[in-house]
C-alpha cells in the first residue's frame, strides 16, 4: 500500500513539474498553403481538425510510398494508388499481398477533402478512419497498427519527421492516420483542360468536346453533378453483378436493402486515366460503358429512378458517344498525373 | 496547489478506510466466474463437421434441421449489480482485461475468472454481446491483447472493411443435405465529423439478467452460470427465420449475412432488440455460492 501511495506522490510532483517549467521550443511546422478551387463544394469537415502542415504531409507521403505497411513488405499504398492512373490502377480488382485479389476496383484518390464519404460503399465518413482499412484487410496488406509502428519505428528519418509533424517522436497510430490523410488532402485535381475552359476562361472546345459537354450535361450531369462530377449519392445503375459473396454494395454498411449493389457515384475527373471501370472493373473503355448504358442495363427492385423512368437505360448515338467521350477526355488533369 | 492538496487527502481518506477493512476475516474482494454453456434448447451443444454424427442437431421453428461446427462471441462491458442497486463495473472500458471470446472449441474460454469483485450480494449481471462502437476499432495498438485473442487477421473474428470486431461467428450446415450456414454479426455505425450524420448498423447487445439468487462475493467466490440458447438464433424472440441459400439481396445463410443486410435478424434473436428484450439467448441457469 505504502509503495502506491509514494507513486502517486511521485506522479503528482512530476505532473505539478511538468506543467510549470516545461516550454521546449518545437521546430518549425507551418500550415501548407493548400488551394482550394473557386468551383468546387465545401470541404468534409473532418479537414478543418487536420489541415495539412508542411512536415504532417511530407511525413503523411513518406508513408503513403512505405512498402513496410503491408505484413511482408511487399506493396504500399503507392503500389495500388499509382500517380499516372490519377491514383488508381490498371487492374479489375486491386491485388495486395501474395497476389491476393480484393473485390473491388481501387478507387482513384483525388480531391479526398472535398467527399464525404470514403470507399466505394460509403463505410467511413472521415478520411483520417479510412487508412486502418487497407492496412489491416487481409487481401490488401494483412497487416496491423502494432507491425507498422515496430517496422517504421527503428528508422531515424521517421524519428526527425514525426518530431517536426507532431512535436515529438511518438509513432501512435492516430498520427499515422492524420498525416496520410493530410497528404491525401493535398492531392487535388482541377487543372484540366475543362477546368480552363469553365472556370478560367482561357481556353476553348473543340467542336465535337462542345457538343459532348451538351450531351453530358443533358444525360449524365444530374449523377456526375458539381464540380467533382460526383453528387456523392449512391446508386445502383443495373451494372454487371459481381459475385464474390460478400459484395452487396452500400447494403453492407448500411443493413438497407434499396441500398443493394449501391455504390458512390464515381467522380469522372481523370477518367481516361484509370481504366477498367465499374465497381470490379466490368469495363475494359468508356465505349464499353456507354454501350452498356445504351442496350440497357440489368433490372433490379432498387434500380435507381432515372433509369427506371427510362427503360433501364441512357439511349446514345454512336455520335453522341463519340462526343461524350471527347468531353470526359477535357477532365484530364496532365500535371496531376505527372506530379509536374 | 490547493487541487492536490485536496487530492493527496482523499487518497489518504481512501486508503485509510481500504486499510481498515484489510483487517476484517473477510477479504475485501474475490473472484467471480462466468461459466457459459451453450446449448440447443436445453442439449449442450456439440460441433461437428457436415457430415458429423456426434453433432447436436436442431430443429428451428421452420423445420430446419441445423449443426454448428464453430461457434464464437464477445462478451464485454460486464457489470455487476449489488442488491442495494451500485454498478461494479468489471474493466467496461478496456478491451484486454474486460473483455473475452467465448469458444465453444476452447472449453477453458467457457469459464471467463473476473478477478477483484468486491465484497458484496449481487442479485443482477449486465454484460455486452459484442463491442461497443466507442472501442470498436481494429487498432492492434489499443487493445493488443484482445486482438490477438480475437484472432488477429486470420480467426475471422474481425471486419475488415467495417474496421470492427466480429461479434458472433456462427459456421454450421442446415437440411438434409447439410447446405453451409455462416452467419457473422458486427457493427458498421459511423458518423460524421461534426455528428450530424450516423449510418450504419449497430449490432452491439445489452444484457440484463436476474439472477436465481445472490451471487456472494467474499470468502467464497461464486460461479455464475449462464445459458446461452441458440435455438434462438432461427427461431427466437423477435423473428423466425428460414434460410435460404444464394447470393440474392434476401438469402441469408450464406454469404451475404456476412454485410449488414440479413444480418440484424439474428442480432436481435442472440442479444435481444435492445427495448422489449434484453435478454436475447441469454438466461441464468443458476448461482453457486
């Protein structure tokens, strides 16, 4: 008894000293100037508690490019979230440890602070709760906080960094989050050619992009709404099914079933970047996909609206897909995909 | 200064009193254990693969002939209720000492030992079939020791993409020709930064339960021993269910009662609705004193 009573003694002289004669002086971590576009909606509000910082960022792509996330240090979050895909990738369904195939395709990561929902169905509503998924799935890096930290602790360049990102050398998992997600902030695309041509005024389209963007606008815009070309709705649009047994969709998270095989309408910002397309890459083009639309798709009790009122599709002339897909081309973003 | 001050005297207070009572025949606490049997109706279940004769087999309220060959589930947030009404909390907030898998695998987890129960006659135990959503995390570095117990990556008893512990895994065959059944209940509920927005589904169960007489903590340590009925996994309070097979939005033997869509049906047949039933499959079979 005695032995407690003198620690606690003992932690309140430490505590009383701490808090009087403690002031080091931290190096330097300025807030990072980050841009946000004129035309774009309003940032998720989780941002606002994690606005990027010079060293939380340079820290937060250090790890985003760190193989040793993954249970055999064998991929990083770079290795499914390539630059030149506008962080997609090529494949139908992301592929992580020992070639271990996910069921969906990896989403692009672009203009993450202005959703407000992460991963195609929707299941984590801050960005800074998203990056635990990856880690620890087992077809992705079949990993955990505990193994990363032990991994990553013994390097001094994580020493120096999260000491300037944070103020101290602790590697805790909620800063391993916070400083991914500050670099994933930064990662905004809105210098495409459609971009100068909207918002800044000072390039035009070309004859077929125009008429594209008038079919777009009449035919596509009330989903691909906003600047974003998302309205971040869910909805299923009577896609091909996939079968692996535990896709149902934003039914998964949510337990509703008209949220069946629902899932976040994409953004098409660099959308010629990051073929295959649909949920487990179902489409090889965007042909295929207006193909698709336009001989109908697959009948469903929760199929959305529009496309219901239609008859299941989005008529297209061989000419208006051509134009459709000079539009969605004017999305392309060449200095994001180049890191230029 | 005056703060600690205050403090230091209350310490004193408090571990003057403790010592006193250090002094008294009776020790000032004692263990309490919790011995689960898991059972069809009153049967004590036995596992077994498909074709297993050794297997308890059950009949659900639709006709349904059923066997498990692996059955598992959380119990967290235990509390213990004296009969003047006080709340002992058994470490409600941390997973690695308050917390245990139940596997019907591993006989010695069917006895969960809460240690320090303080002296007392407790009428009432209120436990948790699952996780709270505050815990829920499959951070390793929170709770270490509950994640390796739950299996880390490869005993399934976690969601991966839900980012939370599996609450109950079930895995058996139903009908005569033993089609697989696999139904798996975890919680997916998120909200938003500023609160405004909660989705998701809850599957986390609060249970109350009297208990058949007083639970005596002091020199002796009571056992408590609980039932958990799993005919009321088809068949119980709240829905009777009939599986069916396929990948279809409304089958629910398998796969997709692995997603949240089927699977609140049998979160509330195991753990109870959370309003008019608060005691799901759980009963008191009895006190030892």
């Amino acid at each position: 008894m005695r032995n407690i009573f003198y620690l606690f003694i003992g932690v309140l002289f430490f505590s009383a000293c701490s808090n009087d004669d403690y002031e080091k002086i931290l190096p330097k971590n300025p807030a990072l100037a980050v841009q946000i576009p004129e035309n774009f909606p309003a940032v998720n509000a989780a941002y606002y508690t994690n606005t990027p910082t010079e060293f939380g960022v340079a820290l937060g792509e250090k790890l985003f490019n760190d193989k040793r996330f993954s249970t055999d240090n064998s991929i990083s979050c770079a290795s499914c979230h390539i630059q030149s895909h506008a962080f997609a990738d090529d494949k139908p369904r992301a592929i992580g440890v020992a070639n271990r195939e996910g069921i969906r395709n990896t989403p692009p990561i672009q203009n993450l602070a202005f959703m407000k929902f992460y991963n195609w169905d929707g299941s984590k509503l801050q960005l800074e709760k998203q990056a635990i998924v990856p880690i620890i799935t087992h077809e992705e890096m079949d990993s955990s906080l505990s193994q990363v930290i032990a991994k990553i602790s013994k390097d001094e360049d994580y020493t120096a960094l999260f000491i300037k990102a944070f103020g101290d050398e602790e590697i805790t998992s909620d800063r391993i989050y916070k400083s991914i997600a500050q670099y994933e902030y930064t990662l905004i695309s809105a210098n495409s050619k459609y971009d100068k041509v909207v918002r800044d005024k000072t390039e035009t389209f070309t004859e077929t992009e125009q008429q594209g963007y008038e079919v777009f606008q009449q035919k596509c815009a009330s989903c691909h709404a906003t600047a974003l070309f998302t309205d971040q709705s869910f909805r299923n649009i009577g896609f091909p099914l996939n079968t692996n047994t535990n896709e149902t969709g934003r039914a998964r998270v949510t337990g509703n079933l008209e949220d069946y095989m629902s899932f976040r309408v994409p953004s098409l910002r660099n959308i010629a970047y990051t073929a295959p397309y649909g949920s487990f890459g179902q489409f090889n083009t965007l042909k295929e996909v207006l193909d698709y639309f336009d001989e109908g798709v697959l009948e469903a009790d929760n199929l959305d609206p529009i496309f219901k009122e239609n008859n299941n599709s989005i008529p297209l002339t061989e000419q208006e897909k051509e134009q459709l897909i000079a539009f969605m081309h004017t999305l392309s973003d060449a200095k994001f995909v180049s890191g230029k | 200064m005056k703060n600690i001050k205050k403090y230091i005297l209350l310490t004193l207070t408090v571990l003057a009193i403790v010592s006193c009572s250090d002094d008294d025949s009776a020790p000032v606490a004692n263990n309490v254990t919790l011995s689960f049997t898991n059972t069809f109706n009153d049967t004590p279940i036995v596992l077994g693969d498909a074709t297993a004769t050794e297997a308890t087999e059950n009949t659900s309220a639709a006709g349904q002939v059923h066997h498990f060959a692996e059955l598992k589930y959380v119990i967290s947030n235990i509390r213990l209720i004296e009969t003047d009404g006080s709340e002992i909390p058994y470490h409600i907030n941390n997973l690695d000492k308050g917390a245990t898998v139940i596997n019907q695998a591993k006989p010695q987890s069917l006895n969960y030992v809460l240690s320090d129960i303080p002296t007392g006659d407790y009428k009432q135990i209120k436990f948790g079939l699952g996780v709270r959503s505050d815990l829920n995390v499959l951070d390793e570095t929170k709770f270490p020791n509950f994640y390796a117990a739950a299996g880390e990556n490869d005993t399934e008893m976690m969601w991966e993409w839900g980012t939370g512990y599996r609450f109950t895994k079930i895995e058996g065959f139903y009908d005569a020709d033993h089609k697989e059944m696999s139904i798996h209940t975890g919680s997916t509920i998120d909200d938003d930064e500023e609160g405004n927005f909660i989705q998701g589904v809850d599957a986390y169960r609060d249970i109350t339960l009297d208990l058949t007489e007083n639970a005596i903590v002091g020199s002796k340590a009571p056992k408590i021993n609980i039932k958990a009925d799993f005919n009321n996994l088809l068949s119980g309070k709240s829905n009777t269910i009939t599986l069916t097979s396929g990948s279809g939005m409304n089958d629910n033997a398998t796969p997709n009662v692995h997603t949240a869509v089927q699977m609140m049906k049998f979160v509330d047949n195991l753990g109870g609705n959370g309003q008019s039933d608060t005691k799901g499959m759980f009963s008191i079979q009895g006190v030892e004193n």
